[in-house]
C-alpha cells in the first residue's frame, strides 16, 4: 500500500483483504474476519448483499451515469423510496456521492433561503469534512455544549431561566442542523425534552431544521432515522452511508415548503455525479430490501440482544466504564482503571481473534455497529472473545 494516502486517522491493520460476504470480510490466507463495524458503519444489510449486487449489476450493463440533459427512470423510483420512509410525499430528493456533500447541500440551501447569519449545532457533532459544515466557523455557527443539560434534575421545558439554554441566539439561527445519537462517534444521545424546545424555538424564530442522518440513518438505531425517537418533523434530511450498503451514494431530503424556497430564491448546485442512475439503483435496491427482509424489526431485536449481553459483561469487568447505545450503534467506554494503550492493546487482541470494531483515534471508546442481519450466535461469539481477553488483563 505505499502508493496508497492512508490520513483517515485510524492504522490500516489488514493489507490483504480479498473478498467479503454478509458479516465477514476474508483475507488472502482465508482467514475470515467478523465486521462489527459494518465496514464504516455503511453495510446494514452486511456485504455483498444479493440483492443489492443484482440491482447495480442490472443498471451497469444499462446506463451508470447521466449528462447534464438527460435522466433514466430509477433516479425518480429511488426519490419515491427516500421520500416515503422519510415521510415527504410532495418532497424532492438529490442524490450525491458522500455524506459530507449531503449535509453540505442541506446547509448550503439553508442559507440562500435564510437572510439569518448563523447555525445552530451542537459542539460534540460531526457533520463532515467539506465547506462550512466541515470547519464551522465561528461568524456562521453556534456550537452549543449540551453536557450539561444531560444531568439536568428538572423535567419541565427548557426556558430563559436556564442559562445554558437562554446563551442560544434563536433570533440570529436561519438552522438547527441535529446529529441525533453519533456524537463524532462516540454514541450519545442527547435529551429529548432539550431536543423538542430547541425545534420549537427554532420555528418560532422563522429558522429551519435539518437533520445529519448519515450514521444514524438506513434503520441504524430501530428506526429509518434517528430522529424519528425524538418526535420532531425535520425540512430537510442528510442521508448517506448505509444508503448504498457500502456503494459512495448519498442523498439530501427536502420538503415541500424548502423546494418552494429554493425555486424561489432560485438555488444553483451543479457537480459531475449527481443523481447518478448506479447510485440510485443501489439506494433503492437497499430501502426495498429492507422493507422486504423487515430490517428495522431485526435492528431493534439484536440490538436488545446485543446490549444485554453488553451490560452483562459491563458488570463483571469494572474496567468498562459505561456500554450506551440505541438499535445497533453502541459505544463501549472505558474507565479509568486501564490507560490508552490498554484499550489498544484489547482492540489488537480482538482483532487477531478475527473481530473488528472500531476504535475511536486518542479515545477510550469502540464503537461496535454489526449489519443489521446479524445472528444471535455470532453476537456472542464476540461477547465471548471479549469476556476472555478482559479476563485476561
């Protein structure tokens, strides 16, 4: 891999791998590797998918890519997908190539419709790497701290009488751009009741609501999108990752009301890969075969499974500070009784044992998101590799 850039922050530990199938990836000795982490948290329905592989094969021996002039009809099906489990019947989609384009667009729209000079995000989210959502400067953002409202004591509505919440400018926020669940990858959630009086302000305020769905999308946490657990009606929905089940596709929602906006502020984006008919054959292939195989049902019952047999091992092993999570995303964070490099040296250990996670770069956190097929036998094949080597410490 020495003509390979490799900067993405995590160690390339597995140079040979040749081929993959559901949840294992195998290498060229044959050795097979169980994918905790579902690749980068993109394959829910595990690699290879059958069905998905047939969709795209289909439309490669048709069209892959369209012009400037001219569409072919599986970018409207692929629309009519998104917009139906997102709940936008009369909305419009667009369709990218990563998840940082598609919050970037979400943005960007929010901007040319609004004449208000700031966003609003919490400060733990990650929103992606390019254009203003990447770097967040401070005369376009807000960075809102909500640790402190994780311990709150009181269960009444946030009001001016909070300091932390009254500190929020709404009058100055054209968005609240939400990342409900990742956290930069470290699986925190934030409360529900500051979450429904942040929307509230917002709207009263005249401002918009976009969500970041790319990890917690593609019925990651129990349900198509994270936020459908906080009870808020976004304007626009960011969707990548398991979108393509591990194909570079990825797609922004809008609403009736923002496409009204756009048309009328007369929004321009305009880039070679855009509403690719292949990355649309995916994306649909995808959502029907997860409506088919009743993937969110599954999600919710190995992810019960998953943190149970989690919580279990918590409590024998003091070592684990806390095991959090929502359907199939968790977190397993480490305490203060073990350094860094311990929770490096478990991670190399389990993946010598033919498990990957991932390991959150300078934290001591993994991050554990198995495709939503897996079985109950292959979750305690983990559980049980983990119990040896922490038993073993």
């Amino acid at each position: 891999m020495q003509n390979i850039v490799w900067n993405i922050g995590h160690d390339l530990k597995l140079k040979n791998i040749t081929h993959a199938k559901g949840c294992f990836i195998y290498d060229s000795d044959g050795k097979s590797y169980l994918d905790m982490e579902s690749g980068v948290w993109c394959t829910p329905l595990g690699h290879c998918h059958p069905e998905v592989n047939q969709a795209m094969t289909f439309q490669i021996k048709h069209i892959i890519h369209t012009g400037y002039c001219y569409a072919h009809p599986i970018i409207r099906e692929a629309a009519q997908s998104i917009l139906g489990i997102a709940g936008f019947p009369d909305g419009k989609c667009l369709f990218l190539t990563s998840g940082s384009e598609a919050v970037e667009i979400g943005v960007k729209v929010i901007k040319t419709i609004s004449s208000k000079p700031l966003l609003l995000t919490f400060s733990d989210s990650f929103l992606g790497s390019l254009g203003s959502s990447g770097t967040r400067p401070d005369n376009e953002w807000f960075l809102f701290d909500w640790s402190k409202c994780a311990v709150c004591s009181s269960d009444t509505d946030c009001d001016s009488g909070c300091r932390y919440f009254s500190s929020i400018p709404f009058e100055k926020i054209s968005g609240f751009v939400f990342e409900p669940g990742s956290s930069s990858g470290m699986v925190r959630f934030p409360p529900k009741i500051l979450i429904s009086c942040i929307v509230s302000r917002i709207k009263e305020f005249n401002g918009f609501i976009q969500i970041n769905e790319i990890t917690t999308g593609m019925g990651r946490t129990g349900k198509w999108f994270g936020y459908m657990h906080y009870d808020i009606t976004p304007d626009i929905i960011s969707i990548g990752k398991g979108l393509g089940n591990g194909y570079p596709v990825s797609a922004v929602a809008f609403n009736k009301y923002i496409i009204y906006k756009m048309e009328e502020k007369g929004f321009y984006h305009s880039q070679s890969h855009q509403n690719d008919p292949l990355g649309c054959a995916a994306a649909n292939a995808v959502i029907q075969t997860m409506i088919k195989e009743n993937s969110l049902e599954k999600c919710i019952s190995n992810g019960s499974y998953l943190m149970e047999k989690l919580i279990e091992l918590k409590n024998k092993h003091k070592v684990i500070k806390e095991i959090r999570g929502r359907g199939l995303m968790i977190a397993m964070e480490f305490s203060d009784k073990i350094n860094h490099d311990t929770v490096v040296l478990i991670y190399e250990k389990l993946l010598k044992k033919g498990f990957i996670i991932a390991k959150r770069p300078k934290l001591k956190i993994f991050r554990i998101d198995p495709p939503l097929i897996i079985e109950k036998k292959l979750m305690d094949d983990f559980v049980q590799a983990m119990d040896k080597i922490l038993s073993e410490l």
